[in-house]
C-alpha cells in the first residue's frame, strides 16, 4: 500500500512537473545563452525520435495482442525510453532557442502580413495539429506513467484498461510531433 502511495505521488509530481518546466521554456522571453550549432538540429532529432516512439507503440501493442509479453515490454519500454529522451531534448532546444514561427519566410521571428497571406490558410491547419498535439501531450503523461506503474506492480487488468485510452493518445503525440517538425522546418531560426 506504501508503494502505491508513492507511485502515485511521483506521477502526479511529474505530470505537473514536466508541463509546467516545458511551458516556461517554452514561453519564457529569456533564453540560456548557448551557442553550441548542434542545437538547431534537436527539432529534427526529435521528430525522429517521434517515428520511432511511433513504430515501437505499433510494435509493442503487436506483441501484446499476439501475447509475446517480454517483447511488448521490449518495444514499450524502448517507447517510454524515447519518450523521456524526446523532452529532454525538447526542453534543451526551447530553453536555449526561439520557438519558429510558422509562416516566418524571412526568419525575423514576426509573421508579418505579407507573409501570413502568401501562407493563408494552411497556418490554420498547422495550427491546429500544433495545439492537439501539445494538449494531448500533456494529457499522455500521466496514463503513461499509470501503464507503466500497473505493468511492473503487475496490475494487468488495471494496465489494459489504461493503455486502452493511453495508447491512442500516444501514438497521436507520436504522429502529430512528426507533423509539426515537417510543417514547421522551414521556419526554424538559423
């Protein structure tokens, strides 16, 4: 009972933690003052690490079905591994550098009007997949967290029920992250 206590105690600490540290990095107008060239790649590190969250989920829930449990553990794990590397990576490149504004042609870091009408009303659509994708990311974190917790306390039936709601959610994170890197790459900061 004490350990599940705990457990649920680091989950709701992290599923608060890790939303709030990514927002003020997100949103925060002072950046760390890094120069380091490697970081501009980190946007598409991470929609790498995306596909492949993607195609280990895909993989996991395979194994699952065909009852081949060490390797949904496997994939899952590998999963949940990317996972952390991909806000590790994403908190590096937002507390460092400026978030790209879609439509930005010239890269002042302004979508100025010219530029918002050339890009019309694709910046909706991209938009809309960006916000999706940030809003269910943050919802992910914590049936993650849970799936993961009932597997290794071995609570299966608590573990299918959850992963039945978090493993859509995820892949739609995975997805959509590779989405918005590919609709927004032209617009990063160089």
């Amino acid at each position: 009972m004490k350990d599940s206590k705990v457990a649920l105690l680091v989950i709701v600490l992290l599923s608060v933690a890790v939303p709030g540290l990514i927002g003020v990095f997100l949103f925060s107008p002072y950046k760390i003052s890094a120069d380091y060239v490697w970081l501009k790649d980190i946007p598409a590190f991470n929609a790498f690490v995306n596909s492949f969250t993607a195609i280990f989920l895909l993989m996991g829930k395979r194994y699952a079905r065909q009852g081949e449990i060490l390797w949904h553990k496997f994939f899952m794990s590998f999963a949940l591994t990317l996972g952390i590397i991909f806000v590790l990576a994403y908190s590096i490149y937002h507390s460092t550098s400026p978030s790209a504004v879609y439509g930005d042609a010239n890269l002042n870091g302004i979508l100025e009007h010219g530029e918002e009408v050339r890009i019309g009303n694709l910046r909706y659509f991209y938009l809309t997949v960006l916000l999706s994708h940030i809003g269910m990311s943050f919802v992910v974190i914590p049936f993650v967290l849970f799936a993961f917790y009932y597997a290794i306390a071995g609570e299966i039936e608590k573990h299918k029920k959850t992963v039945k709601y978090t493993w859509p959610i995820w892949m739609f994170v995975s997805v959509t992250g590779v989405l918005v890197y590919f609709l927004a790459s032209p617009y990063y900061p160089q």
